[in-house]
C-alpha cells in the first residue's frame, strides 16, 4: 500500500493523506498535524556556545603549533612565527624522529621504544583485565568469604598514590628477577590496575539476575564453566571501556616506564623524554614536534575507530556506581 501525505499549509492542523487499497481505489483521509515549534537562540545557548569555542581554541591552538612546526624546517622556524603555516612541507623531521634520533646514547629512533611500548602493552592487558574480570565475576556472583572486607581494601589500594608503594615494587620485582625486563613493566601496569578494575568489573557483574546464576548451578556449572559459556560473552560492552582505559594509561605512561624499564625494555614515552631534555647542538624543534606526534598517534588512531564504542559501553552501564 502507497501512502503519499501532503501538507496544504504549514500552518493548519490537520493534512489530508491520500491513499490507494488492494482494488485500486483511492481513500482520502485526514491526520492531525502538529508543527515542529521553531528554535530560538537564547542568551543561554550562546553562552554555552561561547565557552565551548573557547575550550576547543584552549587545546586545538597548541594542538596546531605541533602539527605545523614538524613539518617545518628549522630555517623557518628561527624566524619565530609559530603560527605560520609551512613554507615548503616537508616529512623530514618525522623521518629523523622515528629512525635516527638520539635518545641518550642510543640512535636508532623512536621506532625502538615503539616496539618496547608494544611488548609492554600486550602482556599487560592480559594480565590486568584477566585477573580483574575473574575476580570481579567472583566477588559479584559467588558468596566469597570476606568479600565485604576484600572490596574495602580494594577501594583504599585504589586511592594509594604510586610514589608511596614504589620502592616496595622494586623489591618484589628484583625478587623475582623480573626488575629491568618487559615482565616487571607489565606486571606493576596490572598490579597497579587490579583495584580500580576489579571494582569496575564487580558493579557491571553486580547487575546480572542471579536466577541466571542459579540456573547454571543447577545445570551443574561449575565456577570456570559459568564465566566462559555465560558471563564472558556478556561482557562485551565492559571490555570495551576497560581496554581503552588501560591502552590509554599503559601507552602514555612514563613513570612506571622509567623507574622499572631497563635499557632495551624502556616505552616510547621514555624515549621521547630523552629525546627532548638530551641533546647537544642545536635544538631541533620540529624533531620533538615530530616525536610527540608519534608517540600520541597510536592512542588517538584507537579512539577514531572504536571510540563509539566506548560511549556505547559506557551508556549501556559499563561504569556505574
């Protein structure tokens, strides 16, 4: 069936629908039409507008000076107009910064702590959300004893600044002889994690019905074949926002980089820093701009691609409490 409205005048209340049956013949109907009230610009709008702009200029105008001074060259960027776009683009500087650039003794570029930043990362995903996401399941949905107390514990370790608990890490790690290593980094990143993790994984478990849980005990379920066949295909949306935190926190961390990364095992972050704060000669500002620039693509080229995701996963209560 074609249905073809038409609307007389914008300003009557009713429009008359004309319409062809099964046999042919044309009905002519009418429907009560409400108009869509026009918006007005308000003093209110406008302010809010007004300050939006100006938190955009806050970070995009620096953002910008970053962009542009690395493709610059160093000739055009002594006469000191930052805001200047490039004379002549040119990809030298980024080639210099991802292939030849010193970080401390080493000249082989950033690409070498990009790879260090990788090994560091994988391990520590797996260690951080898979120990978070099995206790959390065990907490929310299995009657664990001193649970109560556990999670009190749980939320003060949250809050312990990391400089408190540093020189204890050291000594555990030295302990096991993993100090120095990719294993160390990884380990601390999940060790520092657990608490906020677990606490985030425990309120999302917290909310599936238990008579699921009670339908798989009596299914004979056990603890381990409850989690893989039930609670971990539903834990989509929660992956999701957790991998993107702790991408992000992983990547762009440096002090734990510093501190517990030895000489082949530093992150990009590290590298960056020495390359910036050592150098000899003259300062090559569009080689740092270059650098940061890379060691800030790979977080923001995860946020283009599943960074609706991430808003997905937080509305459907992935973060609550």
């Amino acid at each position: 069936m074609a249905t073809t409205p038409q609307r007389e005048d914008c300003k009557m209340s009713e429009i008359t629908i004309a319409a062809r049956n099964a046999k042919g013949e044309v009905t002519v109907s009418r429907a009560p039409y409400f108009p869509r009230k026009k918006k007005t610009i308000t003093g209110r709008s406008i302010a809010v507008l007004v300050f939006l702009a100006l938190c955009a200029l806050f970070f995009c105008i620096p953002l910008y000076v970053v962009v542009v001074t690395s493709f610059k060259t160093m000739d055009q960027i002594r006469e000191g107009a930052m805001f200047s776009l490039p004379y002549v683009w040119t990809l030298e500087a980024w080639d210099h910064a991802w292939n030849s650039a010193c970080s401390g003794i080493n000249c082989n570029g950033l690409k070498v702590g990009f790879w260090s930043s990788v090994s560091i990362l994988i391990p520590s995903l797996i260690l951080s959300i898979g120990i978070s996401m099995i206790t959390g399941y065990a907490l929310a949905l299995w009657n664990v004893r001193w649970a109560g107390a556990f999670l009190f514990i749980l939320f003060i370790c949250a809050f312990v600044p990391f400089q408190i608990i540093m020189f204890p890490l050291i000594s555990m790690t030295a302990a096991l002889k993993v100090y120095g290593s990719i294993w160390g980094v990884a380990l601390v990143h999940a060790v520092l994690a657990m608490p906020v993790l677990t606490l985030i994984f425990r309120n999302y478990y917290k909310d599936i019905p238990q008579e699921i849980m009670s339908a798989a005990v009596m299914d004979s379920g056990s603890f381990w074949r409850i989690f893989t066949e039930i609670i971990l295909p539903m834990s989509g949306n929660i992956l999701i926002v957790v991998l993107i935190m702790q991408i992000t926190s992983i990547w762009n961390d440096y002090l734990i980089g510093v501190t517990f990364g030895g000489p082949g095992s530093q992150p990009m972050t590290v590298n960056l820093a020495n390359l910036i704060t050592i150098s000899t000669g003259v300062t090559r500002y569009n080689d740092n701009m270059a650098a940061a620039l890379l060691t800030a693509i790979p977080p923001l080229v995860i946020y283009f691609f599943v960074g609706k995701l991430f808003v997905q996963g937080i509305t459907a209560g992935a973060i609550k409490g």
